[in-house]
C-alpha cells in the first residue's frame, strides 16, 4: 500500500482482523440516536448515508424513514456493501451501493437528508466530496455530518503527551483529523445555509473503545512497515496500549472522542 494514500487505501482494502473489529465499532447502539436528533429525519424522507460501512446506521435510519422512505448507503469498500446488502434482507427501500470514483450514483436533488457519519476525514478532497453531497439534495434539504477532531481524545491514565504521540504516530491514516472543527466552514463555503454546531461528548470508562484504540495501533504499524517516522517506536505503541487494558481492569480507564454534530440546509 502507498503509504501516501493510505488515508484512503486502508478503506478500500481491510484485513479480516479490520473487518471484524469494525463491525464491532460500528454496531449501532440505541443511545446514539441523540447524534441523529439534529438531522430531523422523518417518516418518508429519502436518505443518503455517505459512508455506510457494514449498514447498522443506514439500517436504523430505514426503520425511522419506514416504507414510504428511502435510504440509500454508498461506500468505497465493496465488502461493506456487500454485507450491509446481506443485512438488509431484502427490505425494498434500502439498497447499498459501492462508488469508486467520488460520484454519487443518484440524480440530482433525490434526497431529502444527507448523513455522513465519522467519514469526512478519510476523503482525497473534502471540498469536492460536499459538492457532490450538496448536488443529491433537494432543494430545502439538510445535511447532517457527525465526525471526531482526532485532537480532542482523553485517553486515561496515558496523559495528554503521551495521547499526542500515539495518535500522531497514527496520523497517516487521516487526510484531516481535524474535521470536527472545520466541518462547520467548509459547509459555509459550498453555500449551506442555517449551519448549526453541537458537540456530544461520552465518557467510556468500561473500555467499550479499546478495539478504536487497537485500531490506531495497526495504522502506527502500517506507518511503520512504510519506514515513516512516527515519534513512537511498536514496542512503546504496545505498551500504551496494554496499559489503556490494564487500565479497564484496574477502573482507572477513561475514554472520550467528542462528536462534532454540524447541520446545514441547501438553498
Ligand atoms: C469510520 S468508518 C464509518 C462507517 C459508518 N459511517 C459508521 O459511522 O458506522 C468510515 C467509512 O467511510 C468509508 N469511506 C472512506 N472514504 C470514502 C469515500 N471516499 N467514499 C465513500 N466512502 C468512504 C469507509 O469505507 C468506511 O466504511
């Protein structure tokens, strides 16, 4: 892999140990509803997912939207789509669509909500991608980004510096990790209207985030097998990363990534 585009190589081809970590991550629990709540998504609407990876998102969405709706995922990863397919079950107003080449395979103004969830930072050039976004929604329609700002991380008993050197060393696998705070500018400048910001933030002191933590890891590993110089050697990375465990076993744990919710409407 070109270490240059791992940002976005790393998504296009996972490793089965990846896919299996992140169907963990990304199991959409019942209390994240609150990061939808700004979207005012409503029975009927027709939704974009941007970014659906293994569907549990797109899936929730298609029950709140019910039949008269529509949602649709696109991802760069065909194995996601191909799984989220599969968890589908063949339920007629949500399909899954694999893109390769930054275009939407949707005519113009089809959606009424566009969702793009911890996606923004992995893309080649972000101010294209919400083009693309803002040309699939309708008129009056709203656009609904939840992303991380990969410097807002508390990862306790690690201290600040030592959380600034691992997710560093395992910045190749971000175009911008601070998406969170730009998210609500580069709205501003594809002409997005009524911008709202909130920011959610969630305590993890039972270790529920350590396969993120994990996940960091194989990208410092990744940057390292590139001969990259990462401020942070893989025997220090593995012993953060046993003490963060340690840690959950011992309750002195504590994880936190505040969520960016930015919301804006197309004219
Ligand atoms: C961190 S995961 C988030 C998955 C899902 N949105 C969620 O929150 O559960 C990032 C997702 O974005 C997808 N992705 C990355 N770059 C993309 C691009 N340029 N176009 C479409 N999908 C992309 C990845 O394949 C992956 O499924």
């Amino acid at each position: 892999m070109d270490i240059d585009t791992y940002y976005t190589d790393h998504w296009k081809h996972i490793e089965e140990e990846r896919i299996a970590r992140y169907e963990r991550m990304f199991e959409w629990r019942d209390g994240q509803a609150a990061l939808l709540a700004p979207a005012a998504i409503e029975a009927g609407h027709r939704v974009l997912d941007f970014g659906s990876g293994p569907g549990f998102m797109a899936l929730a969405i298609a029950d709140m939207v019910g039949e008269s709706g529509r949602v649709h995922g696109v991802d760069i990863n065909a194995r996601f789509v191909a799984d989220a397919t599969e968890r589908a079950d063949g339920r007629a107003h949500v399909s899954f669509h694999h893109v390769t080449d930054g275009r939407i395979p949707l005519p113009d103004g089809a959606v009424d909500r566009v969702l793009c969830k911890n996606v923004l930072e992995y893309v080649p050039d972000v101010d294209a991608t919400l083009a693309e976004l803002r040309r699939v929604l309708a008129p009056g329609g709203r656009i609904h980004i939840m992303d991380s700002d990969w410097g807002f991380v508390v990862v306790e008993p690690w201290g600040k510096e030592n959380v600034d050197r691992y997710f560093a060393a395992a910045a190749v696998a971000f175009r911008e990790p601070h998406i969170g705070r730009k998210a609500q500018g580069l709205l501003a400048k594809q002409g997005f209207h009524d911008i709202e910001v909130r920011i959610q933030a969630f305590a993890d002191t039972q270790g529920r985030s350590l396969p993120v933590i994990r996940n960091m890891r194989s990208y410092i590993g990744a940057a390292l097998d590139a001969g990259g110089d990462t401020g942070l050697s893989g025997e220090q990375a593995d012993a953060l990363l046993a003490e963060a465990e340690g840690a959950v076993e011992e309750g002195r744990f504590l994880f936190s990534l505040p969520q960016f919710l930015v919301t804006g409407t197309k004219s």
